[in-house]
DNA sequence: GGCTAGTTGCCTGT
DNA sequence: ACAGGCAACTAGCC
C-alpha cells in the first residue's frame, strides 16, 4: 500500500497541478517499498459516447492524453487510461497496484461531485487514503460561499467583485512549471520496477490512438460519414489538444504580445473574422491543460510590468477570467443550475417547442446566413466567438424562434471544444434573460449585427459558400435580392439555400411581448409565494405589437404587485 | 420606496 | 464616433 496514484479528469496537465504534487509528496516520503506513482485517466461513458461529446472535443480530450503520456514516457512513466465507470474502476486498480494514496483535482460539477463522494467512500472502505486540491478555478467556491453568507449565489457581476475583493486573491506565488513536475516524476520513476513489469503481454492501458479506435464512434462515422469528414481530412486540426499546444498558444497569444493583453476590450473583438479574434485559451481551460491560475497570474503581471493604462473587468482578459469564476460560483452554489425548473434564480418562461425550428437552427439552416454560417462553424470546428455565440443562442430563444435555453446549451455542450457545464448554461440563461441579464428587449439582429465587423460577408463566404457569389449588399439577406440576381449567382433562396424561417422584425417584437407577460407571471410568484402559478403559454399573436395591448397587461398587475407588497 | 447601473442592441441623425 | 429614442427590464444598494 505503499504506490500512489494520480486521477485526472479535467487538469490534464503537469503545470501547477498541486494534487499532483501531493502524489509526488506521498511517494517521496515512502522508503523501501518500490513504491510507485500511477497516473491514470478513465474514459466514463456517462460522457464518452457520441451522443455527449461531439467528434471535435473527443478527438481533443484524446490529444490531450496522448500529450500528457507523451510527457510522462519521456521521464520513465506513462498514463493509464481505462474504460468503464471510474467507481468500479479505479478502486479495482488501485488494490492491484497496492496504492495507498490517491490524488486529484476538486471539480464541482453536480455529476462529479456526486461520483467523487461515491469515490471517497468506496476508497475509504479499502483502508485508501484521498488527497484533494482547488486548482480548476482561481478561487476555492466553497470558500467563497462561505464569505458570500447567502444560500445563493451572487448573480450579479458588480456583487461578485465585491466578494472576491473582500475575500482577496489568493496568493500564487511558486506555482510549478512543467519541467519541473517532470524532473520530479523522473526521479521517482528511477529504479521502479513498476514500469518494466508492465511490458509483458498486451497493454489494455494505452490512450486510444484516434476517434476511429472507438466503437462507438467508428459506428458514427459509418453511419454519417459526411458529418464525420472533417476528421478523416489530413489537414491538422485547428486547435490540437494538450498542454503542450495550450502552452504554445498562451506563448504565442499572451507573453508575444503584452501590448494586446494590456489593451484588449472583449466588446471590441470581432465575432466573425476569419481568423479568431481573441485567444481561443478556453478549450484548454476547460480541459485544464493550462491552468487558469497560472494564466491569472501571467496577465496580472503584464498588466504591473506595462507603463500606463491598461483595461479593466468586466472587458479586459482579466475580466474574463473573472466571469468564469463568477459562472462557477453560480454553478456551485445553484440547485438545477442547468436547468430552468427548480433553478431558484432563473426566469420561468413558457418557452415554445418546435421540433422544426429547433432542427433548422442546428443544422444551419435558419435562411439567415450570419446564424447559419455561426452554427456550421461550431458544428465542423467546435469554436465560435463569444458574441457569435450571442447572437445564435439569442435567436434560438428570446429574439426569433422561442425555443428553450436548455436545448440550445445541449447542442453548444455537444459541440464545443470548451463547453463547459458553469459557463455554458450560465450563459445561456443570460442571453435568453432568464437570469444574469434582463433586458430583453436589446434584441441581436441575425442580419445588422454582423455587418459591422464583416461589412463584405466574408465569414458567410467562408461558412455558408452556396452564397460565396452574392454580392455585399444581400449577403446577409438574401431573401431579398432580385430573382435575377440569385439566378446569377447560382443559389435561388428556398431551392439552394433556405429561406428565412421567419420574419426577425415580426418575431422579435411579438417575443419581447410575452417576455413581458412571462416577467410579470415570475414577478407575482416571487411576491406571492402561496400561489403556485405557472407562467401562462401565451400566443404571440394574442398579446401581438399593439402597445395599448401591452400596457392593459402591464398596468393593472403594477397594483395587484402594490397590493400584494402593502400587505406587510 | 427610489435610484442607479448593467460585459458588447438597433436605428436614425448629427 | 457618438447621442438619443425606442419603451423599459432587474438586482443591489441607499
């Protein structure tokens, strides 16, 4: 009982890994045993299946592995990767290999912290010790909680520096480089017997060389092979996964140019340039092949080093951090923070479901080519800019087709690279003012909004290519252009290319209006708890664009509110 | 009870 | 580039 084992799930790093040192610590102290230090992944099918992570993220978590073996052979050691339900797992290959200790980094998803406490106790049982440490976020949320004092979360951004101004940065003084982690496995690694027995016989641990060594995706690609053709392609993917290419990138995006980091204004970036405007680090934050506490650490000391002025949170890179965190706390401390039933601060809103509405915003096929040219560009590439994401998820709910939130999320959490459970439902409520954000009606607009960063339509160009040939001023409304002209360019709008879905200017407004009954429904439950009211599915003809409408319905539950409030 | 601020809306006019 | 109208939201703080 005398080895040691280190369990990565998200943290697939080397870099300021404090559980991992812990290990390091734990073998180091033995004396005498051969003692041994495992590092092991488990590929669980509760999200390894086609059906929970698209082919993009799992080609990346793969990638990921393989750096972090690649890594560990150079030192004498490797990873483990197994398959099946890491309870049954791990334990069973723990006793084997007579780990006494075993390590890993906190993460506070619902589904993780629910299998980590089975964990602790099926090692408990076994007389194995569990060593843990908060590295995925900058801050502990269960210590922020604690200073919070409220039994849920800060959900405003102005509260949540507040919090974290009263509590302070933690202190990130020697947070460990790679090579150093390295020399230190190395050093354990000498002389282990470990690693030469395990070269007998067939090796069930190795990390899957590609999707294709995965039945489940194998049957996938056979049975859709033009919705997998962009993985057989032999070009190299866009964003590689591992740390190693996460500390290539924040090479290349953050200590190349301090300039950028110090002037950078989130606002100000561009949601459709061809090439991404802003760092593209969130995959490997979320994988935690950088560590986000290392890279807090980087931008507050570019920000010191750099004489003037540099920006500020909410918009400066350091103010993007900062909303992970201020997702993450919201995740932690939110019951069904995934979902809109039972989610204490999240708007009940009787969103509508339209299978075909649904369907033709996921394809890609809204017949508005900037929404289009979003959704094909997360389907075939798992990356969109922030306000690309904006401008689709507003769409998909609040602005046009009215469909819920958390269907959209599903979809972003299939395809994203770095979908991420606290920011991706997170965001989705915000964006369909279901929390966080309330002002519902700033409406995006499918077609004005992204001509002010792409005036010429290049990103429909590239995205949507039926189009390539429109000229500019009908790229983003092709509808509209002559039948001539869509004969010249040889895309006819509803035969080559959809037309629109429906009418933003109609749909929006009659959505703003039952945004406004579904408010004033949430309003009187908060005010009256005893009456169990659910919002009332409402027609968007029937409350319609007429204002007199809109004020009968508005005015007279402003004093059954006052009545209801003068009661105390 | 009132006031203010809120990561990034759109449109028109200057 | 920026201001104001649009018709008007909520949370947080006083």
């Amino acid at each position: 009982m005398s080895s040691s084992l280190h369990w990565f799930r998200k943290g697939l790093r080397l870099h300021d890994n404090p559980a991992l040192a812990k290990a390091i610590e734990h073998v180091r102290k033995q004396r005498g045993n051969s003692p041994h230090l495992y590092f092991l992944f488990v590929l669980d099918p509760w999200f390894a299946s086609p059906a929970k992570v698209g082919p993009n993220r799992y080609r990346f978590l793969l990638e990921s592995l393989q750096d972090l073996d690649t890594s560990l052979r150079g030192v004498g050691s490797r990873l483990h990767v197994a398959k099946g339900d890491p309870v049954e797992v791990l334990p069973r290959l723990a006793k084997e290999w007579s780990v006494g200790t075993v390590t890993w980094e906190v993460d506070t998803e619902p589904y993780a912290r629910d299998r980590d406490e089975k964990m602790r106790q099926r090692l408990s049982s076994l007389g194995i010790s569990v060593d843990t440490c908060v590295s995925h976020t900058i801050w502990d949320m269960s210590a922020l909680m604690r200073a919070w004092g409220k039994s849920l979360p800060p959900t405003s951004y102005q509260s949540f520096l507040g919090l974290v101004a009263k509590v302070g940065e933690p202190i990130l003084k020697d947070l460990s480089s790679r090579e150093e982690v390295l020399q230190a496995i190395g050093e354990l690694s000498e002389g282990s017997r470990a690693t030469k027995k395990e070269n007998k016989g067939v090796d069930e641990y190795l990390v899957p060389a590609s999707l294709l060594d995965l039945p489940a995706f194998r049957a996938e690609l056979e049975r859709d092979p033009k919705e997998y053709a962009h993985l057989l392609s032999s070009r190299p993917p866009l964003f590689p996964g591992g740390e190693s290419a996460a500390l290539a990138r924040f090479h290349d995006k953050i200590t190349r140019q301090p300039q950028w980091v110090r002037s950078f204004e989130k606002p100000m970036t561009s949601p459709n340039a061809l090439e991404p405007s802003t760092t593209v680090l969130s995959p490997y934050l979320k994988f935690g092949c950088l560590s986000s506490r290392f890279l807090w650490k980087q931008l507050t000391d570019i920000e010191k080093e750099g004489k003037g002025k540099h920006s500020a949170p909410p918009v400066s890179l350091r103010g993007q951090m900062l909303w992970r965190e201020f997702f993450y706390i919201n995740s932690y401390g939110t019951p069904n923070y995934a979902k809109m039933v039972g989610n204490p601060n999240c708007k009940q809103i009787p969103w509508g479901s339209d299978e075909k509405l649904f369907d033709a915003w996921k394809r890609g096929e809204t017949g508005f080519p900037f929404i289009d040219a979003i959704m094909t560009q997360l389907r075939t590439e798992g990356w969109i800019h922030h306000l690309a994401r904006h401008a689709t998820a507003c769409f998909l709910t609040r602005g046009d087709l009215w469909q819920s939130w958390e269907k959209g999320a599903q979809v972003f959490d299939l395809w994203l690279l770095d979908a991420d459970f606290a920011m991706n439902n997170g965001n989705w409520q915000w964006l369909s003012a279901s929390c966080f954000f309330y002002q519902y009606f700033r409406v995006y607009s499918p077609v004005a909004f992204g001509k002010k960063t792409d005036p010429n339509g290049d990103y429909i160009r590239k995205y949507v290519p039926q189009l390539s040939k429109y000229p500019k001023q009908y790229i983003f409304e092709p509808w509209k252009a002559p039948a001539a002209l869509q004969k010249s360019c040889g895309c006819i709008i509803g035969k080559d290319y959809p037309s629109p879905i429906v009418d933003h200017d109609v749909a929006s407004k009659a959505n703003m209006a039952k945004m406004n009954v579904a408010y004033s429904a949430n309003k009187q439950k908060d005010t009256m708890p005893h009456v169990n009211k659910s919002p009332r599915p409402s027609e968007g003809g029937s409350v319609g664009t007429n204002d007199t409408a809109g004020e009968e319905e508005y005015e007279p539950k402003r004093k059954r509110m006052k009545a209801a409030t003068g009661k105390r």
